[in-house]
C-alpha cells in the first residue's frame, strides 16, 4: 500500500489560510470583510493524479483564487449557509462548479464551507475514455462553467466527499494512509462528476456588465495602489463612474461601500504583513507601509475587525494549531 498524505490545520484568521492553501498548489488571497475574530480550516489530501482540499472560515470573505494549473478544477459548496457570489452570478449548494484556470474573484458570506477537486487532465482523459464518456467541452479548456444537475446524483456526489472528509480528517502529516482513499477520490468520486456533467448543460461563470465593469475597473485600480490611503473620488475617476454608481456597485457585491472597503483592504495588508513578516518587522513600520499614520486609530480600527491587537498578532506563530 502506499501512503497518500493528508494536511490539515486550523487557524486564527482567514489570511494565515491563505498561505497554508497557497502552499497546496492554489493561489489563495482571503480577506475577511466583516468584523470580529473568525477560525478557518483547512483538510487536504494529496493524491497521484488528484488533490482535494476542504475549507472552511467563519467571516465574510473575499477570495481571489488561482486554481491550480493542468487540472481540471471542480468546486462544490458544502451547506446551504455556504452561499458565494461569482461576478454577477449567486452561487448556492445546488450547483457544481468546473472553475476558470484564470484567477477569479469572489465573495463568500460567514460560515462558509466548501470542497475542491483537482484533476490532472490526462486522468480524466483516461476515465472518460473508458467510461465512454463525451467531455464537456470546459474539461478542455477550462473556461469556467456552473452546473446545476439532478440533486439525487449530486446527494451521490456529496455522500462520497463525507467519505474522504472523514479520512481528511482522521489522518494528518505524517503518518498518510493506504491508497483506498485514491481510489475513492480518482475512480468514484471522478466518475460521478463526469456522469454528473456529461448530461448536463453548463451555464457560463461570467459578470454582467454596467456596474460589474465599473467594479472591476474600481478593484484593479485598488490592487495596483497598495498600501495607499485612497479616496472614493480617485476611485470613481479611475473606474470612470459617479459616486452614487461606485456606491451601490460595492453595496451590491460587498455589502459595504467603496470607503469601508478600502479601509477593510488596508487593515488587511498589515495584518498579512505581521503575519508573514512577525519576527523581523515593527508594528510601526508595517503600518506604514499600509497606508496608516496614526497608531492609535490604525490599532483601534485592526482590532474592530480581527478581534484582537496588532501587536498581538505578531506575538502569534504562523503555526497552525
């Protein structure tokens, strides 16, 4: 038998998440949007020709995710609080994803809880073949596709991924365990998915446009100035909008308007930064760096939202617990 590995790990905050996912082969960027302390989990299994990652975080959040590269990437949300919001479109537990290879954005309410499935494309390929099944054709180029088929066939799905969760969650590194949970995620699991898609029609993961344009124009000019202390003026000439369009633009997508989001985006570089940076850094220095000038307001608004004090967050070790 050989030994598959098993990762998992809980957290304090959604941004130490990031880094253990980012290390799985995704590009994870997750920013909590609501205040208060929230835990998030990860449970990951490492297969031959697969990888199957479960996460879960208590906070609102907003992801920017780059599925893994050469896989077939399928996303699935695990309960009915788990809602998430792609571009324009309202993502529930009744749909399937097949994700874009392309990052994306997304925003996902408290409680959140999903699994991911990544396969290599040969091995689908294969299966496909054997099973004498005709790919859709997002398998092949991964344009990123949202299926809503025969709840009974996705309760299947579902009762199969309860199976892995249980062995995600029994083992941690290093011990591993046999490859019947391979088997399990490459065989079963897969050829479920693909019956599951083959008769199934896809609707394209894609924004709508008038407000989606102008938060996208918004959130590309806010990536490219970090760290600066932005206003909404600047931000409604770069996405050329009024204010009152900007504004309900962020309402809309966010829950919040385009000056608590920046706000929000800010306190959330300085807290990755004394995540990432603890041991060799000053809060002060951080702070700058952030956009943040007056410590005691930058104190007093980074405990608003994560619950506890900058400086208690560089007293933390990155280490899961």
């Amino acid at each position: 038998m050989n030994n598959v590995p098993v990762l998992q790990g809980n957290f304090q905050s959604t941004a130490e998440l990031s880094v253990a996912i980012s290390s799985n082969g995704w590009e994870a960027d997750i920013r909590q949007l609501d205040r208060g302390p929230g835990s998030a989990r990860f449970n990951t299994i490492l297969g031959p020709a697969s990888i199957f990652q479960e996460v879960r975080f208590e906070r609102k959040v907003q992801q920017y995710v780059s599925p893994i590269q050469g896989f077939v990437n399928f996303g699935l949300l695990s309960t009915s609080l788990s809602e998430t919001r792609i571009g324009s479109q309202t993502i529930s537990s009744s749909s399937l994803l097949c994700m874009h290879e392309d990052s994306f954005e997304s925003v996902s309410q408290p409680s959140f809880q999903a699994c991911t499935l990544s396969f290599e494309k040969n091995r689908i390929l294969e299966l496909a073949e054997l099973l004498q099944i005709v790919l859709p054709d997002a398998f092949k180029s991964c344009g990123g596709l949202e299926f809503i088929p025969d709840q009974g066939r996705l309760d299947q799905v579902r009762s199969l991924l309860a199976q892995v969760s249980v062995y995600a969650q029994k083992f941690s590194l290093p011990s591993g365990h046999s490859d019947e949970v391979t088997s399990l995620i490459e065989s079963e699991v897969l050829t479920q998915l693909l019956l599951f898609t083959a008769g199934t029609p896809g609707v394209k993961l894609a924004s709508s446009r008038n407000r989606a344009l102008v938060l996208r124009r918004a959130l590309a000019y806010i990536e490219a100035h970090p760290g600066e202390a932005l206003t909404v003026e600047a931000l409604c000439r770069a996405s050329a909008s009024s204010m009152s369009t900007l504004e309900r633009a962020f309402q809309e997508h966010f829950g919040m308007g385009p000056k608590r989001y920046i706000l929000v985006q800010r306190l959330h570089r300085a807290h990755l930064g004394l995540i990432k940076e603890h041991r060799d850094r000053k809060v002060v220095d951080i702070a700058n760096e952030s956009g943040f000038w007056h410590m005691g307001k930058f104190a007093s608004d980074y405990e608003a939202l994560f619950g506890y004090l900058p400086s208690q967050t560089k007293l933390r070790a990155i280490t899961p617990t």
